[in-house]
C-alpha cells in the first residue's frame, strides 16, 4: 500500500492548487470572453459566479478528496458505490487533456526561446505560428517531448519536493511578472481607451449566454470536475482550513486571470486602433496577434516583454500540466499499487503517444477531422465540453442528495467546528450548480458543434 503524501503547509497547498487553476485558459481564454461579452460586464458576473458556484464546487471536490484521501476514481466509489462511473468519467478528463494540454505547452516554450535567439521580427511575422506547426512535423514534437520531460520529473520529485517547492517558486513569480507586465502596458500611450474598454461594464452585451460563458470559463480557470482538486485535497492535512483556501484559490485565479486581461484587452485595442478584431479565440491570440503587438514596441522593448510574457505563459503552462499529471499518477498509483516512479514513467509514455496525433493534426495528419475540428480541438471539446459539465452535475447529485450536504460540511468543520458560508454551499450544490451546469453543457456542446456562433 502507498503511503498517501502531504502537503507541509497551508501555503504550499494554496499554491500549489492556484497552480493548477492558473493556466493557460486564464491567459488566452479569459481575455478573449471579457472582451466579446462586455468588458466590464463579464468581469462582474465571473466574480459573483467565483464566489458562489465556483466556490461551492471547489469545495465540495477537495472536501472529497479530503475526506476519502483517494484520487478521483477511489474517491467517487468510496462515497457510494454506485457513482463509481463518475469517477471513471473525472479520471478521463486529465488523461485527455494533459497530452493536447503539453503540445501547447511546447510551442510556448518555442516561442519564449526563440525571443531570446532571434528578432523580434521573425516571431512577429504572419507565416511563422502556421510555419511552426505545419512545417517539420519533428520541431513541434521536440517541444511537446521537452515540456511532458519537464512535467514528469517534477511529478517524479513527489508532493513536498516535487509539486510544493516548484509552486511556492513559480506562483509567486508568475504574479510579479503578471503585474509587471500589465503595468507597462496600460502605461503605453493609449492605453487607457483599452482599459475602459476592458473594465467598464457595458450591459447592451448582457444576456443568459455571458453568464453561461463565464461559467464554462470557471471550469478553465478552477480545474474543476478534471479530479485535480479531489486529488490535492487527499494531500490536505485535516488542520488546514479548507474554507479558507478555497477562498484564497478563488483570489489568486481571479486575480491572475484580471491582470491576463489588462495586459492583453488594452495591448490589442491599441494594435487595431480601437478594434477588438485582433481578440480571436484560441491559439491565434497568444501565437499570432500578440507577437506583432510586441513588434509594435520596438526591437529592444518588444523583445523584452515578449520574452518575459511567454516566461509567465511557460509558467502557468508547467503548473497546470504538473496538476494534470499528478492527478493521472496519482489514480494509477491507487488502483495498479505501483510506486510513484513506475507510476509516472506509464503515464509519461501513454501522454506521449497521446500527444503526437494533436502535434500532427496541424501537419501531416491535418486530414483528419472529427466534428470539422483539428485533432487537438477535438480533444478539448471531448473533455471540456462534454466529459467536465457531466462530471460535475453528478457530483452535485451525490452531494447535494445521496451522501447529504451534511457529509462535505462536517468535513470543512473538521479543523476549527466553522463553515462561515455554509447556508450559500448547501443552496448552490443543491439547486442552483445543477440546473446551470446542464446549461453549460448545453451551451458548450452547441458551441463545439457549430450549431451557435459565439
């Protein structure tokens, strides 16, 4: 039997899971859906949304993880037998994005290398993103097999020296050159244009779809219903207020995916001159448009601030993949015994064969198409979309009516006898969560299969 492994401290568990909640979805995604839905208006209902229906889910999967101290599979099956199969369905979610999740992950780290070695011009260029990923299939590769390496032998590293010590380096520095980086950006001239546009509400954009599209932007920037917080909360020692961390999760995310949006939303609006064209969802944002934005700053600026905006994405790509893939070994060690090292080097290989057909699906395999989509969108539509809505409207029904509210609220009182937000937990986990996760999954799978344009 493995010994289950711990966090040392409140702060390293903090961090380590706003590690995993600050990834990529806050840095290319978020900025984009503020943008499209309103500025101002999007910020306000993702914030009330953090805190009541991203807040209730968060909880009630490290409280889960917590209690039973098993990953997502064990986790499910011990609270009742029954919904088992959710956590089949939960352990799928990381095993199909880590891989796709990674390939991104290696042209981030291209990009961050080649602003380092070569003008700014180059990287700037129209052709260079589509000449990357669609030229020799063996450069893109070479990235992906680089990041899963570096992702694995942190993982290999274990809970304390592995995933804590890296998270309480990065995370810190990722918010320094979060907030140094949007400094200097709103302090461009005309800039401010762009930040009014960004933070002032403008409620002609409201409608059910802006709440829905934040609420799907939560399942992004939380690692909700992936198994990743059920996981580290099995690593959480009962004397770590679990109320509080999830509180202080929520701040550090939101506030990360803020600032995301006040380097990018203003740098852009000056680029197309008070156009918000150049906010395109996905890969062409980050790959594309904010390269020519860094070119417009001149060589030796522009090159500083690129290389110092792919270091920030290159972080919060690391420490997402690292919770992926410690939530994918940490199910393997539960279920087969294996030790972490046999563990780890399965789940590398596995995430390694993977990724190759997301590599290649933007070169020689770009033929295949399920759904009219590229074989890496296909991927994220599979598990984000479909798979994580599902996953969590079933654990609202086993809390909210099998195992009883009750089960995840003594559990939070297990450190210090309180749960200050109790009455809003219950409500949300209940009645509220349920009814609009299923619009969620609604709204995503028409979104996916192209029957609504957003």
């Amino acid at each position: 039997m493995n010994q289950r492994s711990n966090f040392t401290s409140k702060i390293g568990f903090v961090l380590a899971a706003a590690g995993s909640a600050v990834g990529l979805g806050n840095l290319w995604r978020f900025p984009y859906l503020a943008a499209q839905y309103g500025g101002g208006t999007f910020l306000l209902v993702y914030l009330i949304l953090a805190v009541t229906f991203g807040f209730a889910l968060m909880v009630a999967e490290i409280a889960i993880g917590r209690k039973t101290g098993l990953s997502a599979i064990g986790a499910y099956k011990a609270l009742d037998k029954r919904f088992g199969f959710v956590g089949i369905l939960t352990a799928l979610v990381p095993a199909i994005i880590l891989p796709y999740y990674s390939v991104i992950g290696g042209w981030v780290m291209k990009y961050f290398f080649t602003f380092l070695t070569v003008d700014i011009k180059v990287v700037a260029d129209d052709a260079f993103f589509g000449n990357f990923i669609g030229g020799s299939p063996l450069e893109p590769l070479g990235w992906f097999f680089l990041f899963i390496a570096l992702t694995s032998i942190i993982v290999l590293l274990g809970v304390e020296k592995g995933i804590e010590k890296v998270s309480k380096f990065m995370m810190p520095f990722l918010a320094i050159l979060t907030v140094g980086i949007a400094i200097f950006v709103i302090t461009r001239p005309g800039a401010l244009d762009g930040v009014v546009y960004y933070i002032k509400p403008n409620f002609k954009d409201f409608s059910f779809t802006t709440i829905l599209a934040a609420m799907g932007q939560l399942f992004y920037s939380m690692s909700l219903a992936m198994g990743i917080m059920i996981t580290y909360g099995s690593y959480m020692k009962k004397d770590n207020n679990l109320e509080s961390s999830v509180r202080q999760i929520e701040i550090f995310d939101t506030a990360i995916a803020f600032l995301a949006g006040l380097m990018i939303v203003p740098a852009a609006y000056m680029f197309f001159d008070g156009s918000t064209e150049g906010l395109k969802k996905g890969p062409t944002l980050m790959f594309v448009i904010l390269p020519k934005v860094f070119g417009e700053m001149g060589s030796t600026v522009g090159t500083i601030i690129g290389v110092a905006f792919f270091l920030l994405v290159f972080f919060a790509a690391i420490t997402s993949s690292i919770s992926l893939m410690e939530t994918v070994v940490s199910i393997v060690m539960d279920k087969t015994k294996l030790g972490r090292k046999a563990a780890c080097a399965a789940v590398t290989v596995f995430s390694l064969l993977m990724g190759i057909p997301s590599s290649l699906g933007f070169n020689v395999w770009s033929h295949i198409a399920p759904l009219g989509q590229d074989l890496l969108t296909f991927f994220d539509f599979i598990s984000n979309s479909v798979i994580m809505p599902i996953v969590a409207f079933f654990t609202c029904v086993l809390v909210g009516f099998i195992i009883k509210p009750k089960t995840i609220v003594d559990e939070v009182k297990e450190t210090d006898g309180k749960f200050k937000s109790e009455k809003l937990f219950v409500i949300m986990i209940k009645w509220i969560a349920p009814i609009f996760i299923l619009g969620i999954l609604g709204f995503s799978v028409a979104e996916g299969m192209g029957w609504i344009n957003v």
